[in-house]
C-alpha cells in the first residue's frame, strides 16, 4: 500500500519541538491528527523519541583529550577569519567541453 500523505516533511521539521514540548498547543493537535492517520509518520516519531531518550541516557566513558596547541592555534585562526569574512576562496575548476 502506496503512503499518499501530503505535509510529512513539514511534520518532520517540527517533531523535534513537538516531542519536547515547545510548540503552540494548536500546533501540536494539528501534528496528533496528522499522526493518527499515518502510520510511517509514528513510526518515525517513536524512532526519533528512542534516539532522543538514548541520547540523554549517554555518559562518556571517558573524558576527551585536550586539544594540543597548534590545533587551538589552527581552529583560533579559521575562527578569526571567518568573523572577519576572510574565507579560503575555494579553486576555480575547469571543466572539460
């Protein structure tokens, strides 16, 4: 059986916000309809609110590494430069005809 729903990818953008609350109650009634007819859109809600609860169950095992100096010195400067609109100007590529 074909899915034939029309506005899933606008649910999808806004599941974040609706599993944690953040939306306008109108929203959310309008995002429990949709649910109650469309059966890949559940699925994809349970998913994303398993992934989000395994994420908030997460604990490293271990504490990462500091970052060496000359890394620190290397993310500073790309920082600087991009505040300053000094971007890297990507190569001029020609392609054949």
């Amino acid at each position: 059986m074909a899915h034939k729903c029309g506005n899933c990818t606008e649910i999808f953008g806004m599941l974040s916000e609706y599993l944690d609350l953040e939306l306008p109650l109108a929203m959310c009634q309008e995002i429990d309809e949709h649910l109650a007819t469309c059966p890949p859109c559940v699925d994809f809600v349970k998913s994303l609110r398993k992934t989000v609860d395994l994420c908030r169950q997460y604990e490293p095992s271990e504490t990462p590494a500091p970052l060496g100096e000359a890394a620190r010195r290397d993310l500073l400067a790309a920082y600087r430069r991009m505040l300053t609109g000094e971007f890297a100007k990507p190569e001029k590529i020609e392609l054949p005809r």
